[in-house]
C-alpha cells in the first residue's frame, strides 16, 4: 500500500505561474510579489505592517529583538511549542521562564502565568499551540496591567482569531512560518504582523543587515541576512490566493478524521475544539489517555510507521531538550502537565488532500495496532488471576 505523508504541501498551476512569472523576470529579490505579499499578509490579519522575512525563527528573532529588552529580562512562554519560540529569547540572552499549560487546549495557562510574575518578569511569548488561539483577551490585559511584552508565536496559526480580531492582531507583534507543514508555505519563510509602526521599521532594518532603509547601504544597527526571496513571495502570494480553500480543506479533513477515530475514545483523546474564537488547523494530534503505559505513544508511533503511515511524537517539552537541561538544569517533574502532555500526544498524516480513505486507513491501522500495545498481555494476566 502506498505511504501516508505526515504532511504535503499544496502547489497548484497558480504557484507555478507565479513563480515562473518571477523566474521570467530580472528582480529574484526585493520586487513587485514582496510587496504583495507583505499587503496581503497584513490584509489577512489585519495590521497595518506585515514584513515577510527567511523563516519562522526570524520573524521571531526580529520581534524579540525589536522590544528593548535587556539581557537576563524574563520572558514568561510555554514549554509546549516547537523548540524555536523559546531559543528567539535564548538569542538574545533572555531568561525563558516556562509556565506550565491548559490541559485541554495545550497553551499556556494564563493563572500559573500570573503566578510566575517576578519584578524581573519584562514579557510574555505565547505560542497558539496547533492553531488554537491562545487566551488573547487575557493574555492582553495581564500584560497591560504589568507592562510587559506581549509576543504572539503564530507560526501554527494562520487564518485563526478571536472575535472578529485575526490571530497576527494580538500582542505587540506575531510571527508566521511558512515551513511545507504549514497551513501555508513558502518553501523555507516567515513574515511578522504588527500594529506598531516603530517595531515594524527595527523588524525591516534587522532583516536586511541593519540597514536604515533599503536602498541605502547605512547600517545603523546589527542585522541578519533574513530575507524572504522573490520567488518565496511569488509562491507565498499564490499560497494567500488559495489560503480560504486550504484552510477549509484542512477543517473538512480534521472533522472526518474526528468521526473515523470516535470508536477509539477509550484509547485516545481527540484534539477539543478552540474554547475561544477560531481555530486554524494545522496539524492533528491525538492524545494517549494517562493510563498508557509510558512507551505506547512511541510504540504506536512505530506500529503505524511500520504501516506506512507518518506519525510524530509532538511536541516534546522543551524544557526537557537536552540542550535546555543542560544549560538550566530542568528535570522531569518541573511542569508536569506539558510533561504528560507531551508524552501522550502523537500526529497523523494532516494536509489538504488527504482522502477519505487515508484517513480510513490510518483510523483502522490505529485501531488493530493500539489495543495490544496498550494491553500488552491480557492472556498472561488471566492465566494468572
Ligand atoms: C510554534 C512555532 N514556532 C516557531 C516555528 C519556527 O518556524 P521556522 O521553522 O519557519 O523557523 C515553528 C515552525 O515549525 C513553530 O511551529
């Protein structure tokens, strides 16, 4: 049987022409689709800026870069998200301080939040974990309230929002990757979508070597090389165009997925709806009930490789990354609900095209290999009882 891909990328012959448009023309970088694309961008979520940079981390780099914070300022952000939202703070000497997460919407929670507030305490890094939007309106005002920070890692969460205000609308600023995974893609790329004029213009500067504008070659701050090449663009601006359909396509396949894995719910928590606004769904990740043995999410994750099917244990906390306890010394035990979390969530094969039959499939391999790596030995215990 063929494979199932963890996740596809979807290019149609508007992405082709786009990009060939591009490849037909003299400008490969800093030309008319960068525009467009940053317009449409911040037409999407409703800012006034969007700056399209080189990925996900650079977008939020930039932001953190952007804020005026001090080396050894603490930054509270989740333990629950891809490894790159906390290393943005490593990059620039700030002290990440992991809060613990809602069980149920696996982002950060707000209250422990709060009760992690230090005089040190400079910002907040919420991630909308899955799509799911974090508790913006809350999160909003506990930084008002404190003077702190607010940055929004929106790199999963494209298309999501809460009330009629888009997710990349929150915070001081958000940051979008458009990795082949994502709702979106670009290939490699990312963007920041800001309401703040002077962020915006530090975010443009840093991306382009520090420069004080395009076209001058004064540098008056530190900067990278992040930026978003014409041809991204090109694509990133055909990718917008289909934006609704691939975001409907991705809702219709978790709501099928929902149905063929329903007779499993002793097995497995299926992902619970948003409690707040919209959710964009950018991957589908099931979760081992607490009394799985500790191996099984991994065991399954096996069996249904062995299957041919695409799974991945996601995400692992970060404050257990080798990396991580190695420099600040974490130990399990520290934030024991992203711990068990972590170890029960897996992800199946998720992207606009899959079919019905896939889904089918994944949901009947799921169902013959689970029960025994569960129970692994039922015929022993009742010969023993
Ligand atoms: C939550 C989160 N933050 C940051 C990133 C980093 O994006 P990129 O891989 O484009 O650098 C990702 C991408 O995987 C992500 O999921």
């Amino acid at each position: 049987m063929d494979p199932i891909p963890l996740s596809q990328p979807d290019i149609s012959e508007m992405e082709r022409s786009y990009v060939s448009d591009v490849l037909e023309s003299t400008r490969l970088s800093f030309g008319p689709y960068l525009k467009r694309f940053e317009r449409q961008m911040a037409d999407r979520c409703g800012t006034s800026h969007a700056i399209a940079v080189s990925s996900g981390t650079a977008a939020l780099h930039c932001i953190v870069r952007s804020l005026h914070l001090q080396p050894g300022d603490e930054i509270l952000t989740t333990p629950y998200s891809f490894v790159a939202s906390s290393n943005a703070l490593l990059f620039e000497d700030l002290e990440p301080v992991f809060v613990d997460i809602d069980p149920d919407t696996y982002n950060i929670d707000i209250e422990k939040a709060k009760a992690a507030l230090t005089a040190r305490t400079k910002g907040i890094l919420a991630v909308d974990v899955f799509g799911v939007p974090a508790d913006w309106p809350a999160l909003t005002e506990f930084a008002e309230t404190h003077d702190l920070a607010l940055i929004d890692d929106a790199c999963e969460a494209l298309g999501a929002s809460i009330g009629d205000r888009p997710i990349g609308a929150w915070g001081d600023a958000a940051s979008f990757g458009f990795y082949p995974n994502k709702q979106m893609t670009t290939g490699e790329g990312g963007c920041i979508t800001t309401n703040d004029a002077d962020l915006a213009a530090i975010c443009q500067s840093l991306r382009n070597q520090g420069r004080a504008t395009t076209a001058e070659m004064r540098h008056v701050r530190l900067g990278f090389n992040y930026r978003l090449s014409e041809m991204q663009a090109a694509l990133g601006c055909a990718q917008l165009d289909r934006l609704d359909d691939l975001l409907d396509r991705r809702s219709q396949a978790a709501e099928a997925y929902s149905e063929a894995l329903a007779p499993l719910h002793h097995m497995l928590h299926r992902p619970t709806s948003a409690p707040l606004g919209q959710r964009s769904w950018f991957v589908y990740v099931v979760r081992l009930h607490d009394s799985a043995p500790p191996d099984a999410r991994d065991r399954l994750v096996d069996a249904l490789h062995n299957a041919g099917i695409g799974a991945a244990p996601y995400f692992p906390s970060i404050h257990l990354q080798p990396y991580y306890r190695d420099r600040f010394g974490f130990t399990s035990g520290s934030l024991p609900i992203a711990e068990r979390v972590a170890a029960r969530t897996l992800a199946l094969p998720f992207f606009p095209a899959i079919t019905s039959a896939q889904i089918e499939r994944v949901a009947e391999t799921i169902s013959r290999v689970l029960p025994p790596i569960l129970d692994p030995a039922p015929s022993q215990r009742a010969t023993s009882s």
